[in-house]
C-alpha cells in the first residue's frame, strides 16, 4: 500500500484556518487538493480504485459547505443573489453543477470553457412595485486560448417616496444597482477519448449601489470549477459532472462611513445529462452557503421532447416570495 501523499495530510489535519481570507482560500482548494489525492491513490494503487476518483470530487464538494460558516448580519449587494437566465431559474438555481451556456458567467465561469460556439443573451425580469433587472451576458469560447466573457446585471428599484431628516416628503428619488463583469475560463485536465475534462474559471466584477444622489462601489470575484468524468472512470458516471463555485469574494462597501461586507456564496452541484424513455433528460442539485443566512438547496429537472420542446422544473429553499416551486417551458428553432 503507497503511503498516503503528504500534501493531502497537510491539508486535513490543519487545526486553524486564521483570518477570513485564509479561510476563502482554504475552502475553495480543499476539494482540489482533495480530488488530486484521489487520482494519485487511484493511479498508483489500482485499476479498480479509478472509478472512485467522481465519487472523491463528489464527496470533496460535499464536506466543502460546512466550512463556510454563516456569518448572519447586514450584507451589502444582495442583488448579485437574484438569478439569471430563465433556464435557470426554472430549474430552482440548479446551475453550479451544469453550468453549459452563457450563463456560466453568473452562475460558475468555469462553464464558459465547455462552450463550442459563441452565445449572447439578454433577459429582462419584472418584480412587484415596478422592480426589474435587466442582465445582458456574452460568451466567446477560443480552442487556443480559452473561453472570454462579459456581463452586466443592472436592477432598478423605480422612484422611491423620498423624506427629509424630520420624515417630510420631498419627492421621489431614485435607486438601482449595477455589476460589470469579465470572465475567462480555460481547461485545465481535458481527455477528448474518453470525454474527461477538468475546467476552471474566474470572473472579475466591478460594483456599485445608488440611492438618489449617495453610492458606493466595491471589486469582487467568483472562481469556478467544473469536473466532467466522462467514461475514462466506467460508463455509469457518463452523463454526470460536478461543480464548485465562490461567489462575491472582495472589498466592502461604504455608505456614509459605515462598511458593509459583499454577499458572498459558496456553492457545490452535481448534474447528470442522458437519456429516458427515448427523451433527453437533465437533472441538477446546488447546495448554497451564505456568509449572511442559512444554507440553501435547489434541484431542478429538464426534458427535451419532440426534439425541439422543453419542460422544465425546480424547487428552492431560497427566498421568502412564494412556495419555492418554479415551471418552464420553451421551444427551439433551427436556423441556417
């Protein structure tokens, strides 16, 4: 028996991650060091052991949530918490594990690098008391290069009843919030034979709060990996991949001198793509932990029927408007 890798030791047996930063870092390459191990066992050990090494990531991802402890208190940008993409939300948020059109800019970057051509997308949502939010998302994959992104995520809250310091009305002001963003993504591990790929993505995001004439501006990114084991493990895992993803890492915002932490999430999914009853089928599950909040879940199933129409469904335990159920459905076009 190979003695185990002293790198993976190293890792589990630290008995303090230090300040918040350290933590960030610690959390987001545990699972990797985590899944190297298993593919060092699985290479020097044997053949059979191989198969272990999805279930490895799975379970990687898994023990990775309880590390980051909420943190429950005011939280700055919680707009960057709203999905995006009809898609996605039709399936309850279950994108992290999936994560294979443009909107892998908001939900895992690392998704942009699966990407075969380019896409472009733009969704407007309306919400109660004349809010809406607009996201404009653009993908660009190069086979040399990697894959390029951008996006822009702009909610606005309409005109809000405006009062002086002694509660007098002084007319309607406005509010909105806005995130730019830029996205690369490019392939780390990629075995075209067997269809395995390991891929990583960052997106870099500039933002900024307004009420009427007072705003405030913050930097932040998201790191993003995406494991698909194809059948090099065995033909059962065909069909499934696995996702990481930490969101809203950076600086605070200030209003009026008083600091406010970004609304940061890490999230793990798996999904799995194939067939049943002749139609194609897809099935995900995200698990979600705030640093201000509980723990959330969504799952979401897709069915492509007729071959040019879809169904799709989800559940999630986020948010406090309605019963946590969503419905989709969709028609695709071909076009010359």
């Amino acid at each position: 028996m190979p003695e185990r890798p002293r790198f993976i030791s190293a890792l589990t047996e630290i008995p303090s991650l230090g300040p918040l930063p350290v933590r960030l870092i610690f959390i987001f390459f545990r699972p990797i060091w985590n899944i190297l191990g298993v593919l060092w066992l699985s290479r020097v050990e044997a053949p059979d052991l191989m198969r272990t090494t999805f279930i490895g990531f799975t379970l990687a991802l898994a023990a990775s949530a309880p590390l980051f402890a909420s943190d429950p208190g005011t939280t700055s940008a919680d707009f960057l918490n709203l999905g995006a993409g009809p898609r996605a939300i039709a399936m309850g948020d279950a994108q992290v594990g999936l994560a294979d059109d443009v909107y892998s800019n908001f939900w895992n970057p690392a998704g942009l690098s699966t990407l075969k051509t380019q896409e472009a997308a733009f969704v407007q949502t309306q919400y109660v008391q004349n809010i809406s939010q607009e996201y404009l998302a653009y993908a660009l994959p190069r086979t040399r290069y990697g894959a390029f992104g951008a996006s822009i995520n702009y909610l606005s809250y309409g005109t809000l009843p405006g009062t002086d310091a002694v509660g007098q009305p002084t007319g309607g002001v406005s509010a909105n919030d806005m995130a730019l963003g830029l996205s690369y993504s490019r392939d780390l591990y990629r075995d075209e034979r067997y269809g395995a790929e390991l891929s990583a993505g960052v997106t870099g995001k500039w933002i900024r709060e307004r009420l009427d004439l007072a705003s405030a501006t913050a930097y932040a990114g998201d790191l993003g990996l995406l494991f698909s084991p194809g059948i090099k493990w065995g033909e059962f895992l065909n069909g499934w991949k696995a996702g990481l993803a930490l969101r809203n890492v950076g600086t605070a915002m200030t209003f009026d001198q008083e600091s406010f932490s970004l609304s940061r999430t890490l999230a793990a999914g798996l999904s799995y793509t194939g067939n049943w009853r002749d139609e194609s089928i897809t099935v995900a599950f995200d698990g979600r932990q705030p640093n201000s909040g509980s723990r959330t879940m969504g799952v979401g199933l897709e069915i492509w029927t007729l071959q040019s129409f879809v169904l799709r469904g989800g559940y999630t335990t986020e948010g406090d408007l309605g019963n946590g159920l969503s419905i989709g459905a969709g028609i695709r076009f071909k076009t010359v």
